[in-house]
C-alpha cells in the first residue's frame, strides 16, 4: 500500500514539475541586435561542431577528436565574424 502511494504522489508531482517547466516557454526568447547577443551562437557552433566530428571521424580518440572538435568550431566562429564585419561594412556603405 505504501508503494502505491509512493507511486501516485510521484505521478502527482512529476505533473506539477513538467507543467511548470512548459509554463515556462510561453514566449520566444529575446535576443536583441546587440553584439553581446552573438555569445548565443557560442554553444550552437560548439553543439554543430562536436556532433559533426562525431559522425565524420573514422577513429574516434579523445585527443585527435578534441582537437578537430575545437578546429571546427574556430573556424566556424572565424567564418561568421567575418562574415557579420563584411555585412556591416556593405551596411556603413550603403547608408551613407
């Protein structure tokens, strides 16, 4: 009986938690166009880079893996600066 009860206030709470948490989500994040909010793209190039290697590498070993993991994720960091300097310079141009 005990265990029963156990398992039906457990049930009880899990709903209360997970409604909590979808309350949670009712309105898309704000980001703004400030270059502060570009530290968003940081874990979405980490996450692309990591799961892109993971399926590319042949071998996988924690060195070799880590270190093309990193090289991936810098370059795609690299290519977006550049591109978001070469926007805002044809921006500038064209506005004054």
């Amino acid at each position: 009986m005990w265990i029963a009860d156990f398992g039906v206030l457990f049930c009880g709470l899990l709903q209360d938690v997970s409604s909590v948490v979808i309350a949670t989500f009712v309105a898309p994040e704000e980001l703004g166009t400030n270059p502060s909010s570009m530290l968003w793209l940081l874990p979405l190039a980490a996450s692309i880079s990591v799961a892109y290697k993971a399926t590319k590498l042949p071998t996988i070993r924690a060195g070799n893996f880590i270190k093309e993991s990193v090289v991936l994720f810098l370059s795609i960091v690299v290519f977006i600066i550049i591109s978001v300097l070469v926007l805002y310079a044809l921006a500038w141009v064209i506005t004054e």
